[in-house]
C-alpha cells in the first residue's frame, strides 16, 4: 500500500442541500455567538476579516489619490502619515495575516483529517473574541486620531517623538497576536492527536502541511513581537531606556526584536496561501501533486529557514558587515524550499488534464505574482542592490507582489474553490473568471510602475514627490482603481451567490480529500461515520477510475 491517502465513500455524501447541516442546525445570533464549531467560527472571521479588508482598501484608495499630484493637496503630511500607517497595521495584522489560517483553515482543517472539530473548540472561540478585542482597539485608535509611525512602530520614533495613539495601536496588534498564538496552538494539537484513522503523515493534504508550517511560526514567533510592542509601551509610558541610547538602551535592539517575528510573518501570510494552491493545482490537473514529499518538506524547511533571515531588513542600519554577508547568502537559502514549490507546481500542470475553472485560473495568477515578487527579493537580500533599492517604492511593490497579490489571489482561489462546501452553493462562473482576470491585470498596473519608481530612487511614506515620477504614479492609482473594482465585482456575485447560486452537491469539482465525502454545507459533527483513509493522497487515477464519467467531463 503506497504512503500517501484516499478515502472510503460516505452515505451522507449524497445528502442534499436542504438537510440538516451547520448553518441551519441552530437558529438565533447567541447559536453563532457563543459555538463551538470551527465552520461557524470560520465565517464569523470571514465577516470580520471581510470589513477590515474593505477599510484597509480604502485606505490604500485615500493613499493613492493623495500621490496622484506632486503636491500634497489632499491631506495634510500628518493625515497622510497616518492613513499609510493604519492602512498598514489593518492589512498586515487584521486581514493578510489571520484570513487564510482564521477563515479556511478553520474551517477545513477538521474536515481535511476526518475530524468532528478542532482539538480546542472553547479556545478556538476566544482566539475570535480577542481578534474582535483588538478590532475595537484599532477602531478606538481611528476614531482617537490614528497613528503615525507606520506599521512597524520603529523607535525612537515611536517612543519619543510623535504624539498619536501609538499605546492604543500597539495593544491592538499585541491582543491580534494572541489570536494567532491560540489559532496555531490548536491546529498543531488537532491535527498530532485527531487524524482520521489511516491518515498517516504522508497521507495528508500539503494543505495541513501548510497549515501546521505556520502554526509553528505562530506559536513561536508571535510571542517575541507581543514582548516588544509591551517594551515599546513601557518605555513610551514610564520613560525606561529599553531602546534609547541616552539611557543605555540600544535602537537596533527594537529592529532586532521586531523583524525576528516580522520576517517569519511573512510565511504566517505565504504558507496558508501556498496550501490553497496545491489543492487547486492538484484537482483541476487531476494529478497528484508532483514531488509530494518535496512540497510537504518545503514547508518544514520554509518555517525553519524564515527564523534566519531577519536581519536582511537591516542592511543599513549600522549592523556589521560580516553578519549582513552572512544573513545576505541564508536569505538566498530560504529561496530554495519556495523554488520547489514553484517548480514542483509547474510540473503538476505539465501535461495534466486542465480544466480553467475560476480557482484554476486564481492559482495561475498566483503563480505570476509570486515568480514576481520572489525575484525581485533576491534583489533586496543583495547587499549592494539592496543599499541603493531600500526605503523606495521597490519595497513597497515587491511587498505587495509577494503579500498582498500572492496572499490575496491564493485566499480568493481558495475561496472559489471551497465556497460550494462552505454554503452549498456555486457562484456565476463566467464572471468570477473575469473578476480574477481583472484583479490580476489591476495589480500589475498598480505595482508595476513602483519597480520602476524605487529604482529610480522615490522614497516611500512621502505625500509629496518630484514631477518627473508623476507618470508613474498616475499608472499606479489607475491599476488601483481596476484592481478595486474586481474586488467588488467578487464580493458582489458571491453574496448573491448564497441565494441564488445552483445548488452544488457534495462534490461539485469532483475533488479528492475528505472534505468532499461529505455534504455541502457539512453537517455539524462534519462526518456521519468516522471516515477511514486507504489510498494516497491526491490518488486521482484511483479516483477517476472508479467513476470514469465523471473523469470524462472534468478532462
């Protein structure tokens, strides 16, 4: 028997639509406030994580107007100042970070191991009510007049030298970061101690490879950023020289501290996003993915390496040349596990049976901008590129090429992919091609053109700007717009999806996984029966033989 995983066939999987299932088996706001289960609480995150994303855009919207103009003529440097930094804070701490592990891996993790909940249920919903603590934090520091000192909090700025809400902010991220602490905890204990019986380590979805890739960087990273904004609000407060020099403290300390979580962070954002891709990738090539053990492995090896790199963040704040040449080759180290699992996705697709279903075509565009944004890191790890290129607008693209596009355009693929289990309900395909195909075209008009304009040398968190990079920005806030109007296109044809959307069946992708052995919406307690695991994972052959019509119409 091969090391891998399949399935046996559930009677519940023929159940229908409007049988009993999680989000008609109880009625009443107190059902969903107060539940245990993980798929109630995966959408109650859905709709938080879904408003912050819609503040986070229109905060890059009030950004990007401001820099169609030289000048700063439509706010002021200050409000400037703090529309970039609450447009960072939400989008890095409540929306990229906790949208893929809070909303799908909430939801799937449990179905994908055959289990009836997460380990923790009680502690998986108060990792909700701390994210809703912290949101009424960052919504208290709006309303209070913001913060200025951008996303990163950097001292002494941060300390000593601006007078915005910087405590209030700083205790919103430090209570989201216990979320995510709880969140990871939870996924490592279930899926050790609550996997389905012949579910084996090499048997699993590369999905919970991800998935427990981040929860690990989760529970050990998080820790150290929560101790350093409490250093900051110490010193802010009380006047103690953790970080001023006067006082015997160190500056670098702050970068030190903060980039060790902040760098791992990134693959908090990169891996959930990496696991929606090889689910896609694997179902619409109806191939096992290539080199399993490779891209599981990677995963490990991503998590380890991403505790190693911090200090490329730092090349030019004083740090010795010798371990900036040392950190500099591991950042290049860290490139390996995610050329792998690049290349090992490219190769599914190669001479696979594809079909170009909407989440096909968001993983595709997925892959555009990550190849994107992960070579133009290399950049950033060389000492000398990275000296001319840092603090300009290249930053701000390749960052939003590997965070913002890749991340985003994996969870909306992802989302397609699992919005028929999620609801029972399919959206207009036709048009949630489009909307990728638009989003995809927008994000290569906004970030694009900042390539060119930090090479150039525009420093970034500045209102005002030379006339010569006018053009460029012009481009930048155009491709916003069109990138801004495919994100509503989304929300729109999803929401009417859940009314009007043809019913989906339990299986509509004729997918592999557990997931899909039961029906759509899943029952409460997910499986009827215990589901027992005998085939590979991603065995579509097995899978295709033993239902070859249904192989014929997904080729």
């Amino acid at each position: 028997m091969s090391s891998t995983a399949v399935l046996q066939p559930q009677t519940e999987a023929a159940s229908g639509y409007n049988q009993r299932n999680y989000l008609n088996q109880e009625h009443g706001l107190l059902s969903w406030l107060l539940t245990g289960d993980h798929k109630r609480i995966a959408l109650m995150y859905m709709f938080a994580v879904s408003i912050f994303f819609m503040a986070g855009g229109l905060l890059a919207m009030a950004v990007r107007l401001e820099l169609l103009t030289p000048q700063a003529d439509l706010m002021s440097p200050d409000t400037y100042n703090k529309a970039f930094t609450m447009h960072g804070i939400v989008m890095v701490f409540f929306v990229l970070i906790p949208a893929v592990p809070a909303i799908l891996g909430n939801f799937l993790v449990p179905l994908m191991i055959g289990a009836r909940d997460l380990a923790f249920p009680k502690i998986n919903l108060l990792s909700f009510y701390l994210y809703c603590v912290a949101a009424v934090l960052l919504l208290y520091t709006i309303g209070a007049g913001g913060v200025d000192t951008g996303w990163t909090f950097t001292t002494p700025l941060s300390t000593h030298y601006v007078n915005t809400n910087v405590i209030s902010a700083g205790l919103a991220a430090f209570v989201a970061g216990f979320s995510s602490i709880f969140t990871g905890l939870n996924f490592i204990a279930t899926i050790h101690r609550m996997r389905a019986p012949g579910l084996t380590w090499f048997r699993l979805p590369l999905f919970i490879w991800s998935m427990y890739s981040a929860s690990v960087i989760m529970v050990l990273a998080t820790p150290v950023v929560s101790i350093t904004i409490v250093l900051v609000a110490v010193e802010r407060l009380f006047n103690f020289g953790f970080f001023d020099p006067t006082k015997g403290g160190d500056p670098l300390l702050f970068q030190h501290l903060f980039w060790f979580y902040s760098h791992p962070a990134v693959y908090i954002m990169l891996l959930p996003g990496m696991a929606c891709i090889s689910e896609i990738m694997a179902c619409f090539c109806r191939k096992r993915i290539f080199g399993y053990a490779a891209v599981a492995f990677s995963s490990i090896a991503i998590a380890m390496f991403s505790f190693f790199v911090w200090e490329h963040h730092m090349y030019i704040m004083g740090v010795s040349q010798y371990s900036a040449l040392v950190f500099s080759m591991l950042t290049m180290l860290v490139a390996v596990p995610s050329a792998i699992k690049v290349f090992n996705w490219t190769f599914t697709m190669y001479k696979g049976s594809i079909t170009f279903d909407a989440p096909m075509i968001y993983a595709i565009c997925c892959l555009g901008l990550f190849v994107v944004g992960g070579c133009t890191g290399v950049f950033l790890g060389s000492l000398g590129m990275d000296v001319h290129l840092t603090e300009t607008y290249f930053i701000v693209a390749h960052f939003h090429f590997v965070m913002v596009g890749f991340v985003l355009m994996a969870f909306l693929g992802g989302i397609h992919f699992w919005w028929p289990k999620m609801f029972g309900r399919m959206y207009p395909e036709g048009i949630a091609k489009a909307s990728a195909v638009i989003i995809f075209v927008g994000f290569y008009i906004t970030f694009g053109p900042q390539f060119v304009l930090g090479y150039l040398g525009m420093p970034r968190r500045y209102a005002a700007y030379p006339v010569e990079y006018q053009v460029l920005n012009v481009m930048s806030t155009a491709g916003a717009t069109v990138m801004g109007a495919g994100f509503f296109m989304t929300m729109i044809y999803l929401l009417w999806s859940l009314k009007y959307g043809p019913v989906a069946g339990p299986n509509p992708w004729n997918a592999y996984g557990l997931e899909w052995q039961t029906a759509s919406p899943p029952i409460t307690q997910n499986f009827a029966v215990t589901p027992i695991v005998t085939h590979e994972a991603y065995d579509y052959g097995w899978m295709d033989s033993q239902h070859p019509e249904t192989a014929k119409s997904a080729a």
